[in-house]
C-alpha cells in the first residue's frame, strides 16, 4: 500500500459517550457537516419529524429519538482520516458501548452544562478510565442556562478523579452568552446574535485568571495516559464552539496504538501482518437485502480487498472480498485500509463478538470483550406457528448481535431470552416483527441472578420453582436464581458446586 506510515498517522478513531440527551447525536452530526458528508443536520428530537440522525439508521431510533446501536461514521478534515463510533445512549445497550470502547484510541465525553456529570456518563467513564486512553470532554448546550463554568470543572474533577485543563472558557450562557475564550490562542470566539453584558465578559476574565493562577499546567503526556482531560464549552445545536473543539481534538488525540495479546504479545500497528478483532455484529442494515455484517478494527499491518486471513477461534480460512466502510446508512466498498479504520465484513454466520482474524502463520489473539450476565428474563413464542423458520432465523441473528442472551428451557427447548434492561426486549421484539415479519409475545419470567455450572457438577435434581435450570445457547448448563437469598441457599445445600457469573 502507498504510503502506509502517512495513512497510519493520519488517523484518529474515537468513541463519543454521554447520558441520555446530552446532545451526543448532535455534536456527532455537526462533525459530519465538518468533514462534509453531511450537508444538513437532522434532529431526533421530535418523533414525527422527518430529519433524523444520520448515525440513527435504525427504524425503533428513529420513532424514538433514540441511539441503541453503535454507529460507525467516518470522513476527512485538515489532513486527518477520522473514524467516529457513535455509541447508544440508553444505559440498557451498555454492553454494546462497553465493546465499542474497547475498539477506539480515545473518547469524547459530552455532558450537558446543565446538568453535569450524570450517572451513565460516570459509569462509561470508569470504563474509560481503565483503559487509560486520552478522554476530551466537550460541555454541551451553553446557549441555554448553564451551570457556572467553575462548579462544572470542579465536579468534573471530583465525581469522576481526572484532571482537567479547560481548553477555552464560556463566557456567559443562555440568553446573555457573550462566546468561548480560546485560552490557548488568547482570543474570544464570539456568540453570533450576542447581546452585550460587559459585565460578563469582565466576570469571566476574572475566572480565566484565577484558572491561570491555581488551575492544572498543560500536561500532554498526562492527555495521552487519561489521567489530565481536556475541557471544551460550547453548543452543537448551534454549531458553536465545535470547530475550534475538532481542531484541538486532531492536535492531541492519539494516532492507532499498539495492542496487547492475550499471551502477551505487543502488536504494533506499523507491523506488515494484518490483524483485527470483531466488536460489533449487526443484522438487517439494509432492510432490503437482509445482510449481516461484522464490524473489525484493523489493529496492525494493511487489508487489502480479497486478502486471505484466519479466524483465530476456528483455525478457518476466510477471503475477505465483500469488505465496506461507513457513512451511516451509506457504504462503500472498500479496497484498502489501515490499522484504527473500521471496516464491515459482510458475514454468513462465520464470526462471533471478540473474533480475532489474523494474515499469515503466526497466531494473534486479543483478548476477549466484556460481556453482561442478563438481569431480566422473557420466554418468547411466536404467535403463528407457521413462521417457525422465519422465527429462528430472527432469533439467532439477533442473538448473535450481542445484545440479547438466549437459553432454552432444559427438558423442553422453549426459548428463554435475557437481557440487562426492559429497552433491549422492546428493540428485539420491533425487529423481529420489522426485519423477519414475525409477531412474538413474551411470558415475563422476570428479575433473575444468572449462574453457570460445570456439566461435570450438575445433577437435574438441583432444580427446584426457585433456581430453574436452563441451557445457553452453547449448551451449557445455566440456573437462574430466583434471588440471592436462593442462590445462597442452594450454596449452603450443594457447598462443592461452583456457580460462575460468567461463562
């Protein structure tokens, strides 16, 4: 490939994280307008418009307004190749945000300047912060009524324990914003349609000399480990404040890093063999060809369209012809990459979440992905027996997404599906009357504790009305525990058996 150490540092792959309705979609859209792949932006806010998201490509989301799928958007601007995953917002998709995170070399964290730090944005954090990648906060929605500037830092600091290093300072919100001041270029990005209040201005120089004073030095090797954040203020519903984030954020976000095997080899990205590992396995992207494809991160050496590669689980050889890159609903077929792009490999059921394909002889595997033990139990029937084939189909797909666990009864085979939160049933259901035309009514089994036993431990006896026994979709034996008390009980009657969270 020409010039693969140039494509290499060109670029730049980040996840954007936030609570529900921090404006996440909103500043995902206004990097688009950006790089100019998108000419307008859309809104999910209202559920009968019709401009919509363009990273919410999903029917539910758009009726909902919405994010419960990782998107993946990619485009260019000043010389960079940047690579966006878009993550859901709802906390019961966490699962998939956990594995997105795991797939980027640093994260935007948007938090409304009117509410700050959040649980769900908190949550993620923590997820980040183990990682010790880059983290840029952007606080979002300073045309309206916010928060004090130095109340949001301080809780920043505080709720979560990172550093942080405001980059430029709001002057004013709501009603009476004057603009940003640009602390590292010594100027103010004035707010268009701005009413004067000198009085603001005067008051917020005052807070960037105090910040001069006693706030944190600039430290860009602590921006590098996530342990010192910068802090941007601004509003992307109004495009404010979001061009002079992107540059900053291209200046110090980090090029594709190297990545540890689960033997402890290091890969490094310049190497000339390709590896990659699959995050994320959506059905039904176009609706009309009923495709199924899994997203891989490159994380070493360069793909080029029809390369052979093995899947590391299975030892199967794979060509990888039918290989795309993403603009929401748009795609096209791509011919090369490199590591820190994401690309979609069009699958007929060879991959699983966490695969790791590799070129060449020698064996890479990453490690594997986080994975939620379900909280919450549906048993699923169809409602006409006639679409039995279809009713399968869907379900299996949609297991293998992710986001859905499935068990089956022991003895009689009847379908059980778990999950972390009541969204994730409602998604599943929708999808399987939308994508596979099969109406589904669930027998709520309710809130379980899920545990896996050693086929060599199990005796069928052990099921009782309080711990019933299933199977998962490996054919592992599962009890799902009425409660804890339950479990505990079943402890102190069986001490020898191990009960295991996770498979």
């Amino acid at each position: 490939m020409e010039n693969f150490q140039e494509q290499l540092k060109s670029r730049r792959t980040f996840a954007i994280i936030s609570h529900p309705d921090a404006g996440k979609t909103t500043l995902t859209e206004q990097l688009l307008l950006h790089g100019g792949v998108i000419r307008e932006a859309g809104t999910v806010k209202g559920r009968g418009s019709h401009k919509l998201a363009s990273s919410d490509w999903m029917a539910i989301e758009q009726q909902r307004g919405i994010s419960v799928t990782s998107s993946v958007l990619q485009f260019n601007y000043d010389g960079k190749r940047i690579n966006i995953l878009d993550t859901p917002g709802h906390e019961d998709f966490s699962e998939d945000t956990y594995r997105t995170l795991m797939a980027v070399d640093s994260v935007v964290m948007v938090v409304d300047a009117a509410k700050g730090i959040e649980p769900q944005t908190k949550k993620l954090f923590e997820i980040v912060a183990q990682r010790g990648i880059p983290i840029f906060t952007f606080f979002n929605k300073i045309d309206r009524d916010a928060r004090p500037a130095l109340d949001l830092v301080d809780e920043l600091e505080t709720i979560l324990g990172i550093q942080a290093y405001p980059m430029n300072w709001p002057m004013g919100s709501g009603q009476i914003l004057q603009g940003i001041y640009d602390l590292k270029h010594n100027q103010v990005v004035p707010f268009k349609n701005a009413t004067a209040h000198p009085e603001i201005v005067e008051e917020s120089m005052d807070e960037i000399e105090l910040l001069r004073d006693a706030g944190n030095e600039f430290d860009q090797e602590a921006i590098a480990q996530g342990k010192l954040t910068p802090v941007f203020f601004g509003s992307a519903l109004v495009n404010f404040g979001v061009t002079e984030f992107l540059r900053e954020y291209l200046t110090y976000a980090p090029a594709p890093a190297d990545m540890t095997t689960v033997d402890d080899q290091i890969i490094v990205p310049e190497s000339t063999q390709f590896s990659g590992f699959v995050f994320k396995i959506q059905a039904n992207m176009d609706p009309r060809h009923r495709d199924r494809i899994a997203f891989v991160r490159i994380v070493s050496g360069a793909f080029n369209r029809g390369m052979d590669v093995t899947l590391q689980r299975s030892g199967k050889k794979l060509k990888l012809s039918n290989v795309t890159q993403f603009m929401a609903e748009e795609r096209e077929n791509v011919q090369t990459a490199v590591p820190g792009d994401i690309i979609g490999v069009y699958d007929t059921g060879n991959f699983q979440i966490g695969d790791t394909i590799y070129s060449g002889k020698k064996n890479v595997q990453f490690p594997d992905l986080p994975t939620f033990t379900p909280e919450l139990f549906n048993r699923v029937v169809a409602k006409d027996v006639m679409k039995q084939k279809s009713y399968h189909k869907g379900i299996e797909q949609l297991v293998q997404e992710g986001t859905i666990q499935l068990y089956k009864s022991w003895q009689g085979g009847e379908y059980i599906i778990g999950a972390v939160g009541q969204l994730q049933f409602e998604v599943f259901q929708f999808r399987m009357e939308n994508e596979y035309n099969v109406e589904i009514q669930f027998e709520p089994i309710g809130s379980k504790v899920a545990r896996w036993v050693s086929p060599d431990q199990l005796d069928e006896k052990m099921a009782s009305n309080r711990n019933l026994l299933v199977k998962d979709r490996y054919d592992q034996p599962v009890f799902l525990f009425e409660n804890k008390f339950a479990m505990n009980w079943f402890h102190d009657k069986y001490p020898d058996v191990i009960l295991e969270e996770k498979m």
